[in-house]
C-alpha cells in the first residue's frame, strides 16, 4: 500500500523531521528527541502537524439524525461552537472509531476521525445514512495544526483578532488568524492546553511560517508523533487501534461517559445490556512500581502468575520518570491502587492500577 504525504511534507523532511508510514500517510515520528520533544510542550509550545487526520461535513436538515445514530453521545445536547468527544460503535460490541463533533449550526456539522479509518468511518456513516444528510469528505483539502503548550494562546494571539481566552475547552470558532479564514478550536491530544486549527492545505505553509515567527521568542519547536503518543499517554487518552479497537466495547473502555442511552443508536440495546449485566473487563491505567516499561502487548498477571489481562499503551513518562500504561484487567482487579504485575521478557514486575490522568 502506497502512503500519503500531508501537504508540508517537504518541510518537514528539511526540518529534519525522521519520517514514518503512520495510518498510511508519511509522518514525522520526531524532530530532536522525544523527551525535549515532550518536555517542550509540558512547559513551553509546539506545533504537531497532524494533517493526515479525517474531517467529514454533514449537513442538511437531517444532519443531526445521522449523527445521533451512528454515534453514541447524545450531540443533541452541544450547541453552535460547541465540539463534543464521542464514538462509533459497530453493530457488535466494539467501536469503529471515536472521533469529534464539531457544531457550525444546526444543520451543519463536521466529525473530526482517526486518519487510519477515514474510508473505514465513510463507508460506515454512509451505510447508515438513510436520512436527508449530505456528506462531504474534506479530509484531503484540510490541514491541520495543533498547537499545545502552556504558551500556545500568547503565541496566537499575535495572529489574530480573535479573543482566544474566550475559546474554552471543547468549544471553537471560525476566524481569521495569519490572515487566513479557518476554525480555531480549544481542543488537542496532550493536556497542556492549547489550540488545534483547520487550515485549508493552500494556506498551509504560510499559516506554519507565521506561527513559527510569533514564537519566535519561546523557542517554538515541531513536534512529533513520538512525543504526541508520550504526552496523551500522561493524560490516559485513548489510542484508536491500541486501547480501543473493533472488539472493545465503550463501557469496557470506561468510555460510559460518552454511551448515552437517552436516544437511539446503533447497537445501543446490546450495550445497554452489557451495562445492566457488567462488564467483565476493565481498561485501567497503571503505575509501574518496579524499573520498567510496559509495552503493547505485554501480559498482565496476579501475584500467582495468572494472566488477568493485556497491556494496550505504554511508556515510559518523561515527567513522572517511570513507566506507565493502559491495559485491560479481569473485573476485580480495576480498582485504583490494585497490585498488578507486567511480564516483561521473564520477569513479572510490580505495577499499580491508578486512575489516569498520571499527571494532575
């Protein structure tokens, strides 16, 4: 399978970004080293380029009907500007895909999904849209920029009329920013806060050039997929793929928060069973309390060596110097403060099952 270039491709070649095939697009995996990386945008800003993931617009009157079937939040309850966490969930247990809805107004909505599932998603919001809803996929033309850190606003504020302290969490607006139209939205992947913006890919190039110039004088640095998947795992973010797949169920994945059983959608009879029945496994987040890092993959055992579940994501934390991880365990052992043990190579070392973000 041949993979796709985002649009600053080039750019970041010469920035000395190490290009990897990532959910089938060339990416850059890291500029520098992923702890200053990370480290960067813990404390100061940086700029991730993550261009390759999906934006579909769905609009007409029936809009909002497609949307509340085929995802599992209720979107009936956000509002213009306003942007809300949600999944697909298929029509046997798992998810296809957990993405955001952004709403324009209420006949207009974009989802924001994971690059490796655009045709994946399309096809699926497609085969269910038996409503009056037009879909447009506008991942190809749409750039995108997430710019994270605790200096972020001060940086694009330089940019731009738009008040940004007035964007909260999970909500945006459209502006013009660099002196180009796009959607500025209080949104990322790192807990550090900051700004992801959606830039038609012809204004692209200027749009970074001019980020990179206001700052300037904080040093600002690209940022790569490697410190990305350092800074969501501190946050205990899910990973598409890794802590949740076709097989997971959203209440195993703690994602009940986003199942809404106040409205129809698919497949939500057998979850609201598997709610009322329990779940017998649980996604946790861990501490490592022996030296180590856990690793996909890794099994997960008790004290006697039974294996009680599987690692999904892990690291080692830049800011907490240990490793961390989310993984699934045997209902029992999901409480916080549980003892776990990671085998690595052959060796079953101790971990703490804690209750993410590991870093407050």
């Amino acid at each position: 399978m041949t993979t796709q270039k985002i649009p600053l491709h080039e750019l970041h070649v010469s920035l000395g970004g190490k290009m990897v095939p990532f959910a089938g697009f060339e990416m850059p995996v890291r500029y520098s080293s992923d702890k200053e990386e990370h480290m960067k945008v813990r404390e100061s800003v940086g700029v991730f380029d993550v261009s390759h993931m999906g934006e579909f617009m769905i609009t007409g009157p029936q809009a909002l009907d497609l949307i509340q079937k085929v995802t599992s939040n209720d979107a009936s309850k956000i509002v213009d500007g306003q942007a809300q966490y949600s999944c697909l969930p298929n029509d046997k247990g798992g998810i296809v895909d957990d993405l955001i809805v952004y709403r324009f107004g209420p006949e207009e909505y974009m989802l924001v999904v994971n690059a490796s599932n655009i045709e994946k998603d399309w096809n699926w919001i497609k085969s269910h849209n038996d409503f009056d809803a037009q879909m447009e996929n506008i991942s190809a033309d749409t750039a995108l920029f997430a710019v994270q850190g605790p200096k972020a606003a001060e940086v694009l504020q330089r940019l731009t009329e738009v008040d940004l302290s007035a964007i909260k969490f999970y909500h945006f607006t459209t502006g013009v920013l660099a002196g180009k139209e796009m959607i500025i939205s209080g949104t990322g992947y790192t807990g550090a806060g900051g700004f992801e913006l959606y830039v038609d890919k012809q204004d692209a190039l200027e749009v970074w050039e001019a980020i990179f110039e206001a700052g300037k004088e904080f040093d600002i640095a690209p940022i790569g997929l490697g410190a990305r998947d350092t800074l969501r795992m501190e946050m205990g973010f899910c990973l598409y793929g890794n802590d949740i797949t076709d097989e997971t169920s959203p209440l195993e994945a703690g994602l009940g928060w986003i199942t809404k059983f106040t409205k129809d959608f698919v497949n939500a009879e057998a979850l609201k069973k598997q709610k009322e029945e329990g779940v017998t496994k649980r996604l946790v987040g861990f501490e490592m309390v022996d030296k180590g890092i856990p690793r996909h993959d890794y099994e997960i055992v008790d004290e006697n060596g039974v294996a009680i579940g599987i690692v999904t994501s892990g690291t080692m934390s830049p800011l907490l110097n240990k490793g961390i991880g989310l993984g699934y365990v045997n209902t029992g052992y999901h409480q916080p403060d549980s003892k776990i043990f990671i085998a690595i190579r052959n060796k079953q070392l101790e971990a703490r099952v804690t209750k993410p973000p590991f870093i407050k």
